[in-house]
C-alpha cells in the first residue's frame, strides 16, 4: 500500500526463445521482401513486447497494425528522401508515438 492506495506490481512475462523467435522470423521476411514487409516485422515485435507487458496490475495491449504502419512509413520514407535525410531524425518520435497511440489496456 501506498498512502492508502493498493498498488499492484508492473512486470513483463514475456521469454526470450520466443522474443528470438519474433526476431529471426522477422529478419527472413525482411530480407525475403528487400525491406517492404519491415513495418510487418516491427509490428510483431512490438505486439510481442507490450502484450507481455503488465503495468500495475493492468495488461497491455497493442492494437496496431501491419498495414497502418505501412501508410505511415511510405510517407515518413518519402519526407526523408525529400528532405536529403533531415527528417529521418524524428522518425523514432515518429514511430514512438504510432506505437503509444496503438496501445490500450485490456
């Protein structure tokens, strides 16, 4: 108990054959299609990651998709060749803020 409130632990129950797993499936893929099925790829990972995430006693839940990342990428993509690689600098903001967006409590 904190200051009269019960708080319930945070932890990830994920495993490590499994996240290797994700990872290796992923790369074949990536490789397979030269790079096009990468939004595929960070998409299972990322479900992976934050469905085995619990954050006070609340599981999350990644609802993102494959394909909406994909729009996302093929502009962010063109606005970085445009850019001569400037805007590649936000793209981690970029995709951090897809990812928090796509992610709810079940």
């Amino acid at each position: 108990m904190k200051g009269g409130i019960r708080v319930e632990k945070s932890y990830f129950d994920g495993g490590l054959f499994e996240y290797v797993g994700w990872v290796i499936l992923g790369t074949i893929v990536t490789v397979l299609t030269f790079g096009i099925c990468y939004p595929w790829s960070l998409v299972m990972r990322y479900r992976w990651k934050i469905n085995h995430t619990v954050v006070e006693g609340k599981r999350l839940q990644f609802n993102g998709t494959a394909v909406g990342l994909f729009g996302h990428w093929i502009k962010w993509w063109l606005l970085t060749l445009i850019t001569v690689g400037i805007y590649g600098f936000w793209l981690f903001i970029k995709l951090e803020q897809w990812k928090v967006k796509n992610t709810t409590f079940r």
